[in-house]
C-alpha cells in the first residue's frame, strides 16, 4: 500500500517592521501586537486543519510572510508542539524560519533554534550597499553578514537570497558579487531576478522610467551565468531559482513543486488538500474575526477541477530541474495521461531541445528554462 507524501506545514506571519518598494503587504506595517491572542488564533487555526488532514506526518514547517523573525520564540514552540502533536514529525522534519538579516532578528536566533528551528532563510537580498538602498532594504552589507554569521552558529542548515539583474547592473559585477556569496559556504542559495509588482512603488517607479531593469537579452545572460556558476561550485540548480548542494534542496519548497498536499494557516495563507484549495483571510483583523467566529481563519475552501489540478501540477513540476512524471500528474488530476500534454507541441519543443523525455519523465532543459512559462503555455492542450 502507497503511503502519501509527508505532509507541509505553512504558518503565515502578516507582519513587517518596515515598507517595502516591491512588496504588497506595506499595509500590514504595525507598531503594537498583541502577541497573546495572536499565537491562541494560530493555534486555533492550525487545530482546524489538522482535523482536516488525519492520519499524516509533517515533513516540514515553514515560518513565512512578513518579519516572521520576529515572532517570539515562545509561540513559535508553541506552534511547532502543537504541530507535532497533532501529526506527528518524520524523522529529518525540516523546520524553516525566513529572516531579515538584522542585528535585532539575528539576537533572536538562539532563542529560535532552541525553540525547534533548524534551518533559516535569510532575506540579504544584495551585496552591495547601494543596490541595498535602492531595493529599500534597512540593513547594509556588513549587517547582513554579520547575521548569516551568527545563523550559520545557530542553526544547522541555512539558505540566503540575492536579487539580481538588478538596474544598471553588469555580468561582471554579478559574477563577482555571486563568487562572495558562494564563499560563505551556505548549501542553499535562491538567486532570483529582479521583477516588478503591480501596485508597487517600484511600479510606480518603472512606468515614470525612473527604474530601467536589463533588457530580456541581457537577464538571459546573467541567468545562465549564474546557472554556469552554481553548477561549478557543486551548487546546481534543481529549480529555476534555488541551487543546493546535493541533498540539501528546500523540502517544504519541494512538497509545493511536486504538487503534494500542504495546509497553509494565518492571514492570506493558500493550501492544497485531497484536490481542495484553501485560502485563508488576508487582512489581519478580518482573519482574526473569523478564527474568533468560526475556529478558522478559511475564506475560501473548494473542490479543483481536473483541469486546474492538472494545470497547477504542470506549472509547479516543470519548474524543477528533475521535471514531472506524467503517470503521477494523471493520477493528481484525477485525468488520463493522453489528456494532459499536446502531443504535437510536445515533439515540437522536443526537436527545439527545449524539453526532454523519457518513458513518462518529462523535464524542461537548461536552454528551455529561459521560456519556461511559453513552453507551459504550449503544452497544456486547450479546455
């Protein structure tokens, strides 16, 4: 008998310190919280999905969303012991927190680690102070490597983002600036290209061209330089963004890419559950009115239909390096194996050598990567 994947935990914390020029959550800025009744609200929410979803072990937590560094350690074991107790760990559970790296978040990390985290993701986002202050980042470089320094002693396993293609930013300057951040010796990196929000100031910013980002061609070339780089220091990719020493890949992040069931609680959190979508409240207060209310914090829960599982597993899988298995997506989607991918395109992007196949492994290559979300669109067969 097949026994499911372990299940993922997300717990959203809406909360930020400060605005942020490319973030939608500026709104979620407070000064006062009143961190009692926030931990019982998570706690009734995480009760509620867990009653939901008997009979599984958590293969991962992940503390997201705002400044989730923030939290107090008391109610992040709180929420990791209730979590266990209501599921049960795997073995290797991974335990993620996401920080900024500042030197107030980085003074928490003991109290953090001893609370049951055991991997970080930090937030450094550049290495370079003026590109810092253009991305409306509070620290500098020196105060985030100061805080990678001091989780690198804390917790067992840690990753840290950077943010490339960055305006008027050379080849040259992004090789040196990734060859520093290789040298810490993290065995996660998710190297990402700059991208603008609608809704954003940095939207705002880029439609009074006060904001130029590289040229399609010129972000070409600085992500397959940074493939290039990463895969030279035993750093691959395994998914368009991330790179990790073998066996070190993100594995909350993996149960979201292979499409397995993950329950998502606290403000705006989304969730996926034997076919359900779930979504919960995303201001604040309306989320906490309805755990009050009804023991949740849901505002959406429903069935997807074949089609749109389909849809989601293909967008989600063919972001991984190692790709999708067709058999498994049919059985996801409830759907035949013929139904799932146009054949013609398929043989088409094939001959390209943008996609490649073997039995019912199918996976987007090196070069295909670049137009990833094209040769989605081509291969999903019209509803």
């Amino acid at each position: 008998m097949d026994h499911p994947a372990p299940l993922a935990l997300y717990i959203h914390w809406p909360f930020c310190v400060s605005k942020c020029p490319y973030c939608d959550f500026n709104s979620h800025v407070r000064a006062q919280i009143d961190q009692a009744a926030w931990e019982s609200a998570l706690l009734r929410d995480l009760a509620h999905e867990a009653a939901q979803l008997p009979g599984r072990r958590l293969g991962s937590i992940f503390f997201g969303g705002g400044t989730p560094s923030l939290m107090p350690p008391t109610t992040v074991a709180a929420l990791i012991a209730a979590a266990e107790r209501a599921w049960g760990f795997a073995d290797d559970v991974e335990i993620t927190l996401e920080a900024n790296p500042s030197s107030v978040e980085a003074a928490r990390f003991a109290d953090l680690a001893a609370a049951g985290v055991n991997r970080v993701s930090l937030g450094l986002q550049a290495l370079d102070d003026a590109a810092l202050q253009m991305l409306g980042r509070a620290h500098d470089v020196a105060e985030g490597l100061a805080a990678l320094a001091t989780a690198q002693r804390h917790f067992t396993r840690v990753s840290f983002d950077l943010i490339y293609a960055r305006p008027g930013q050379s080849a040259a300057a992004w090789e040196a600036e990734l060859a520093r951040a290789i040298g810490f010796g993290t065995e996660h990196l998710s190297l990402y290209q700059l991208t603008i929000e609608p809704g954003t100031r940095f939207a705002t910013d880029a439609a009074a061209g006060r904001l130029q980002l590289p040229e399609d061609e010129e972000a070409a070339v600085l992500f397959e330089q940074t493939r290039k780089i990463t895969a030279a220091a035993a750093l691959p990719a395994y998914e368009v963004s991330n790179h990790a020493r073998a066996g070190a890949e993100s594995r909350h992040n993996l149960t979201y890419w292979r499409y397995h069931d993950y329950a998502g609680i606290g403000p705006g959190a989304h969730g996926r559950r034997g076919g359900m979508a779930t979504m919960r409240h995303k201001k604040p207060e309306n989320w906490m009115g309805a755990v009050a209310r009804n023991g949740h914090g849901l505002v959406i829960e429903e069935p997807l239909s074949p089609a749109m599982r389909r849809d989601e597993a293909l967008l989600m899988g063919l972001r991984l390096r190692e790709g999708i298995d067709l058999a498994q997506v049919a059985a996801q989607a409830g759907a035949g194996t013929d139904t799932l991918i146009d054949t013609a395109a398929t043989a088409t992007l094939a001959r390209e050598g943008l996609i490649a196949r073997a039995g019912d492994r199918l996976w987007v290559t090196d070069r295909g990567m670049l137009v990833l979300n094209a040769i989605i669109a081509a291969l999903v067969p019209d509803r």
